[in-house]
C-alpha cells in the first residue's frame, strides 16, 4: 500500500485548517470535529485518501481506552502539538471519516499498544 510523502504531510497540515470540520455532536464527552470523504467542500476523494495516507505514515501509536490506532500529532492556536488526526482504521478505501481533536486530553492509558493493529495501519514513508 502506497504511503505519503514529507510533500504530503506539509500539503495536510497546510489544508487542514483551511476545511469546515463538523463537531461530532452524538460524542460530546469525547469532543472532536470530523471530516467526511464525500461532504467536505474543497476536498476531493483523492485529496482525502492522500489525507488518510499521511495520517498513516505520519501517525503515532495512540490509544482511545483500550482501541490502538494511530494519530498525527500537529501543531494548533495554542501551541506545538496540540490537535491530532485519526481514522477508525478501516482500510482506505472504506475509510470515510477523518477525526481532529485537541490533545489537551487522553482517554485511557496510553501504552501496551496492539502491534497487530499497528502493523496494519502504518504505511511507508514514499521518498
């Protein structure tokens, strides 16, 4: 699977600001703001799965509760970073919502991370 470039990452975190992010309002105990493939002005599917590819080559081991995923960590309004993206880990294809939160809370412990799902989720960093 196709991985995202250093170009990639700064093409994202140039972007990223720039789109409306809907707040996830059924969460509102795990304030965060998404993204939808289809539905989000400015963003073509190809720009969201090149989204989705730099948040998996780019991502951190992360945890919400007991779920390992990965998040790209980024820099926000108040500070160096502050905001991290995810996805649900569906394969990209699939993949259909983007998440932003501030970091200024973790859910759960973050540590003891399930490999297996990491070894699924990361991609290689393309030169």
């Amino acid at each position: 699977m196709k991985g995202a470039s250093r170009a990639d990452l700064e093409w994202w975190l140039d972007l990223a600001p720039r789109l409306s992010w809907t707040f996830a309002a059924t969460m509102p105990g795990t304030p965060h703001w998404y993204i939808h493939r289809d539905q989000t002005e400015g963003l073509t599917r190809e720009d969201f799965e090149r989204a989705v590819r730099v948040t998996r080559t780019f991502g951190e081991p992360g945890k919400f509760y007991s779920f390992t995923n990965l998040y790209l960590f980024a820099d926000g309004r108040l500070g160096p970073r502050t905001l991290k993206f995810w996805t649900q880990g569906a394969p990209i294809e699939e993949t259909f919502i983007l998440n932003l939160a501030t970091t200024e809370k973790n859910y759960g412990e973050q540590a003891n991370f399930d490999e297996d799902v990491l070894t699924r989720l990361r991609l290689p960093l393309e030169d």
